[in-house]
C-alpha cells in the first residue's frame, strides 16, 4: 500500500553516509597517501560555514566544500576564470574534478533561494549581461526542436520494468507526468513549494514527495525499493553528489536502472563561449561533469553504465546523457 501524501519540510541533516572518500597527506596531486578516511556529509565537508551577501537574495548561509568527488581540500588553489568574483571554481589538484568551493546551504534552498525563484533571477542577469544573444536565443528557440530530443521518461519506459520510480528533484512534478501508467512516481524536492506541487500530482498515482535534500529524503526509503530513477539537471545542482549516488544505489533493486542528464562541461560551445556558456549558473550549478569525470564518479559509486554512446555526448552538445544500472 503506497502512502498517498509525506511531506518532509524540516529535513535539513548531515548524518553519517555510506560513502567514503580518501583523503591523503602528500600534497595535491598525490593520490591516497594513506591519509584519513572523509565522508561526505560527516561533518568535515560543512563544518566551514559563512555568510555571504548576494545581489537577489541578500544574506545567505554559505558551505565551503572539498572536493564532491575525492574529498581532496582545494583551498588557496588557482582559480578558474570563468566564475564571478564571489564563487570560485576550481578543478580539484587530485582527480580534476571542476566544482564550485562554496555552496549555498540546503536551509536556503527551502524557500529563500528555491529553485522557481534562482531560475527567474538567473534569466534577469543573462538578459543584462548579453541582451543581443539572449533575446536572440528565446526567439529561436524552436531551433531545438530541430533534431530528436530525449526524454527521461521515454529512457525509463524503454530500460526499466514496471514499478515505482524515483525523480530526484522532482520539481513541480510535470516531467514525470510523461510516464507510463506501469510506472508509479516517486519524487524528492527542496523546494517547499515545488514539493507540494509534485506531491498533488504523484499521490493521484499512488507515489508521493518526499520534501527534503535528496541525501536526506533518500534515506527514508527501504533497500531494494525503485525500479528505476530518474536525476534530469540535477547533479550539477548537489551539494553530495557521490552521497547521494550511494543511497540511490542502495534504494534501487537489482535490475533497475537511472537515466542521468547533467551540462557538458567538455562541450565545445564551452570553449568558444567561455563566461557565457548556458552551463554555468552561478551559485545553482556546484559540480561541472565532463564525459570522463562522470563516468568515474557513477563507477565509484558501485553502478555499472548500461548506455553511454558518442550521441549521448556529442561534443557539440551542451548537456549528455547516462543510462547506469546495478
């Protein structure tokens, strides 16, 4: 019997995690060095914390992160360029993972910094910064339709068996509307908002929202329990995405698949572009996936990747996308 209605508003922890990263005590660039053993979400991740002011949301808590991927402490590295002065980005000196070093805490992204309002303040600061090419690309748009899109919900109905599937970051619950009738919808939402939006339309079809951070909202599901899941632009957006990777393995049963689409970091339009890629989003985008670094992140977390062909990531795309499995 499915719950019709879970609404987690007061959800925001750090708990212990299942994953584990290595830190060594050989200096950047050396790997292991037999150093101590850093979990994501232990403490040591978000025990350094300020406050800093933003043009549209005004004093906000902040995180300062090692890195997501192998828990390396990149403080007082070299910057990259393409990031305003408030938000530095760095490639991480052990593995290159590129990741913002400064987070917006999960409390924030309840309401104050929800992603309904960051999306609206991020297309007002596009159209100032490049008025000509931004009304260009809202005008064209029809240009995307141009070639077949993919969809998540069409990937799960193709991969995965019937049963209950898990959208983290669920938003407003409209995407998953897309699903088949042999598909139950789960989701997880930050935004308090969005997540009861979803969870009207999820509890119609016998699945419901959980209103939490996905490392958080996660755990309150059983072992062995989705048939598929789906991340669609949202592991740019994660504070723990290797935590999170974790417990979404240990939620998904033994054949049950997950569809990923995050911005290509690799892409060429990045490199001819530069500052004024479509993949940046700052503070909203965290971690910056290149082919490579995607594929090792999702391995280390224990999936095995069921699809990832040249037109799931053509460098000349701005976003890719993964089919990974247990």
């Amino acid at each position: 019997m499915f719950v019709t209605s879970r609404l987690y508003t007061d959800a925001v922890t750090t708990g212990p995690s299942r994953s584990t990263m290595e830190t060594g005590t050989g200096g950047p660039g050396t790997p292991g060095g037999g150093g101590n053993r850093v979990r994501p979400g232990d403490g040591r991740l978000n025990d350094r914390t300020t406050n800093q002011e933003t043009v549209d949301f005004g004093d906000v808590k902040v995180i300062f992160r090692l890195c997501p991927n192998c828990g390396h402490d990149n403080q007082g590295s070299e910057k990259i360029p393409y990031c305003p002065d408030t938000w530095d980005m760095t490639a991480c000196a052990r593995c290159a993972f590129i990741y913002l070093e400064k987070s917006v805490a999960y409390e924030e992204l309840l309401s104050n910094m929800a992603w309904e309002k960051t999306s609206k303040a991020e297309e007002k600061r596009r159209a100032r910064s490049r008025p000509i090419s931004y009304r260009f690309s809202a005008l064209t748009r029809k240009r995307l339709h141009l070639f077949p899109r993919k969809n998540a919900a069409l990937l799960v109905g193709r991969y995965a068996r019937p049963g209950r599937v898990l959208d983290l970051g669920c938003g407003d619950g409209g995407p998953a509307q897309d699903l088949s009738e042999r598909f139950v919808p789960f989701g997880i939402e930050i935004s308090a908002t969005l997540a009861q939006r979803a969870n009207a339309v999820f509890e119609r079809r016998g699945g419901h929202v959980v209103n939490a951070p996905c490392v958080t909202g996660l755990k309150t599901f059983p072992d062995n329990y989705f048939s598929a899941a789906t991340l669609r632009s949202y592991l740019e957006h994660e504070l723990k995405p290797k935590e999170v990777l974790h417990e979404l393995f240990r939620c998904m049963d033994d054949n049950a698949v997950a569809v990923i689409k995050v911005p290509n970091y690799g892409c060429v339009n990045r490199m001819v572009t530069g500052r004024n890629w479509c993949g940046f989003r700052f503070p909203d985008h965290l971690n910056y996936f290149t082919p490579s670094s995607l594929r090792t992140m999702v391995r280390d977390c224990g999936f095995a990747i069921r699809r990832f062909t040249l037109m799931d990531h053509l460098p000349t795309s701005d976003n890719m996308w993964m089919i990974i499995g247990k």
